[in-house]
C-alpha cells in the first residue's frame, strides 16, 4: 500500500477532493483534523491525511474513486463514539464523515420497514416512528449520538440485547460503496432473501468490507407496558447470583444492567441521582410486553432478588421514575470522568453462570496493576464493560491498562467468551483475535476481506492481526 505522503501531494488531494464536495466541505489542516484523531478509544491515536464531509452515496463512490486512483487509504466515520480505534486513521489517508447523511429515507408502517442514510442518529430512527408504537429495538448507550451505520459497523446492542438482539437481528438491508467505488444494494425489504447472506457478512465487519451509506431497518412493536426495578446489593456476588437466578427461573428481561460501586460513586458525585454509595452493586431489571402477567412476572423478579439478599428494592410507578432509575446506566459511562482522565472500556462476553468468579479476578487483575475498575455492564447477556480508569499522559499506568486489559480478554475467553459484545475488534483487539481463532480461521477472513478490498485501502490494520497471511 502506498504511503498518503508520497502517492500525491495534499493540495493536489485537496483540489480533488473539492471537486467532489466543494472545498469547505474538505479539512486538511491538522487544527481541523484534531477531532478526528481517534475515536471514543482515545489512547489510539492517527492523524488522516484529508477529510471530507460527504452528503450523499455518489460523493462517497467518487472520494473512494479517487482514493484508488492515489492508492490512498480511505476510512467511513461517523459521530466517533466507537471504542475499539475502528475510525481511527493509523495508516493516515481520507476520513470519510458520514454526518451529513442525516435523513430518513422512508417510513413504511404497514410492513414495519424503514430506510435511513447512514449518519442518522439511531435514536432518531425510534423517534421518527414513536407515534406508531414502533421502535429501532438496538439501544447502544451511545444511542442518542452513535450512527446507525456505526451500529451496522460493530453489530452494536445495548442493554436490550438479551430481549431483542444486537443490529444484524434488525438490519434487512444496505447499500454499500464497494473499496473500488462501485455502489451495491445488498438486501431490501425482505426477510429472507435469496442467496448468500451478504447483509449478514457486512454487520460486524468494521468498515473494512465497503462503506455503508443507507440501512434498512426492521421496526419493532413498543412494549405495551414497562416493569423498572432497581436493586442493592451488598456484594457483587449475590447480585451476579440474582442475574442468574431470574434467567434460570425461564424469566427474559427487557434488560437487566449492573453498576458497581465504583460507578455509584460517580454517579452520584455528578448527578446527585439519591443512589446508595455503600451498597457493592445495583441491578436495574427491566420486564416488559402486555401489562397482563407483568406484575406477576414483577413479583417473581423481587422475589428472586429478596432471595440473594438484595438489601432494598425501589420499584418505577411512573414514566418519570422509570427515566430515572435509567439515567444511573445511561450516565454511568460519562460520570466516570470525574475519576480519571482516562479510561478504556473492555467489551468481553462470557457465560452468565461465570460472572461471579470473572467479576472477582477482574478486581485481582486491577488491583495487581494498581489501577481502579468500574464495572457498568449488561449482566443479563454476560456483556462484561470493565473500565480501566487511569491517566495516559503516564507510561506506566499506560502500560498497566493495556497489560490489564489483555488479561481480561484472555480471562473470558478461558471460561468459555469471547473478546468482543459489541464494540468490535478494532485496533484494539487485534491481537486478542489469535485467542478465539485459528491461522487458518484467520487466514480465510482476511481472503474474504481481500474478496471485496484487494487493495487494501478501505480501513487497513483493523480487525485482522497485522502479520495475518495473504
């Protein structure tokens, strides 16, 4: 792969790129380019040659033309809230913002379908269709700021992923800039369509396959009625326990998070929200579906907490206490920064029966690299989120985070997970893919990778390990 530096000169990558979208939609100075550096995974860092603010698919399929016609590397972004380094232009090259391919295309309510360029806010897309008793089911914590395209990306989920599932269970279709320029329709309005399941290949792949410039959506029915409970707890243990109490007792929560301590804390310091700061843990279970049988299910779920001797149980009677019993997880993340300025947020899976024996090495893993960990994660689908709460601008405490970081990924996989929930691969993880996968395993993702990028433009050095064979 040619090198940006050498391949064509910046003015002459200006002039082109400017033709396309007109020269104040094109930043080449580093001033500009500064908050495009990197993504939410901010110890990673790579300043792109150019970008480029696109507002439609042909302006995307001419900036990747022209990226090939220089051997540039080119990489799609979003809103940036991705934490595994997937935007990140290591190799330098074009930054492609997807932002301003904010509209949403079509709404068609009797078949439950709708179609939205690839900037669109995901939260936006249940928005537009509330007052139809419809909804876009994924609800990355990001939601109100990540891209449904980002969300296609890294096969996002949310804290209702135990319910109803991550992205790719809601996604009928893309179309796609190809790393050659081509514009490709994969998918539609069906089901089930014939052939290979090329929809199904593209959610996940990070950006490395093509850029994704609209979504088809699955709308998904607005539960009837909602069940919010939150719980304390005095120990991580019996709030695991209580995790896996509820699912074995046949029981599917709209969504079951958990808040440790360390998060409380934050919470509180920020938001003052009236939460517990010398309870270990917290539950926040949510039940949802038609009202009838819910206050059943309501008093089984307390049960089962009163049974792992959770201390105290406030129950959500109005849509106001609903909202705010979640704003303790949907604050979680950034309240975080009261403690430290940084943090790396792991993303690994493991089996709900293990949660109390990982939960309890993860603490021995920070407290080996004297680091704090923050625990705010999906507990009901085994989705762990260790924050990593440290300062970058230290070498050593650089160094611990990562080291940290490698041994909580080697940790679930060793009990039977996986590396990543939801938040992909990346940079990142690059390294940990040898855990879960074979050289051969390896080498036949990369051939399909090579398939549709034979080039190696379209965002090189992600997901892969670097020393992966052609």
């Amino acid at each position: 792969m040619a090198s940006p530096a050498t391949s064509v000169s910046i003015s002459r990558l200006k002039r082109g790129l400017s033709a396309i979208v007109g020269a104040a939609s094109v930043l080449c100075d580093a001033a500009d380019m500064r908050a495009y550096e990197c993504d939410a995974y901010a110890i990673a860092k790579g300043q792109p040659t150019a970008v480029v603010l696109v507002e439609t698919t042909e302006q995307v399929s001419q900036v990747v033309k022209l990226c090939n016609r220089y051997a540039i590397p080119f990489i799609a972004r979003g809103t940036g809230t991705g934490l595994s380094g997937g935007a990140t232009a290591i190799h330098g090259g074009v930054v492609i913002s997807l932002v301003r391919m904010n509209r949403i295309l079509s709404i068609d309510i009797p078949n439950r379908r709708m179609t939205a360029e690839a900037g669109c806010i995901s939260l936006n897309l249940s928005k537009a269709v509330a007052s139809a008793g419809l909804q876009f089911a994924p609800d990355p914590s990001s939601q109100g700021n990540c891209t449904v395209a980002g969300n296609v990306a890294e096969n996002a989920g949310g804290p209702h992923t135990l319910k109803y599932g991550v992205t790719t269970n809601h996604v009928t279709g893309v179309k796609m800039v190809l790393p050659n320029g081509d514009t490709i329709q994969l998918g539609g309005d069906e089901d089930d369509p014939s052939g290979y399941d090329l929809v199904g290949l593209v959610n996940g792949s990070e950006g490395t396959l093509g850029i994704v410039t609209e979504v088809t959506v699955r709308l998904s029915p607005l539960p009837r009625s909602y069940r919010t409970l939150m719980a304390v707890f005095e120990t991580v243990e019996d709030a695991t326990q209580c995790v896996t109490g509820i699912i074995s007792a046949g029981m599917i929560p709209g969504a079951i998070e958990m808040v440790d301590r360390v998060v409380l804390y934050a919470l509180e310091q920020a938001f003052h929200l009236g939460l517990p700061q010398d309870a270990s843990a917290m539950l926040i279970i949510e039940l949802d579906g038609f009202d009838a049988g819910l206050d059943d299910e309501a008093d089984k779920a307390r049960a089962i907490c009163i049974l792992n001797h959770s201390r105290e149980i406030r129950v959500a009677d109005t849509v106001e206490q609903r909202a705010a019993l979640w704003n303790a997880r949907k604050k979680g993340v950034g309240s975080l920064g009261r403690l430290a300025p940084t943090k790396i947020t792991q993303d690994g899976v493991i089996p709900r029966s293990k949660l109390p024996e990982v939960l309890k090495q993860i603490a021995e893993i920070g407290a080996r690299h004297n680091m704090m960990v923050s625990n705010l994660f999906h507990a009901g689908d085994g989705n762990l989120h260790p924050g990593l709460l440290f300062d970058e601008r230290d070498p050593e405490q650089m160094r611990h985070a990562k080291e940290a970081g490698e041994e909580i990924l080697k940790l679930c996989v060793s009990v039977g997970g996986s590396i990543t929930g939801e938040h992909g691969v990346g940079i990142e993880k690059r390294s940990a893919m040898s855990l879960l996968f074979s050289e051969a395993d390896i080498a036949l993702m990369n051939r399909i990778r090579l398939v549709f990028d034979p080039r190696n433009l379209c965002n090189p050095g992600k997901v892969l390990p670097l020393n992966v064979a052609p």
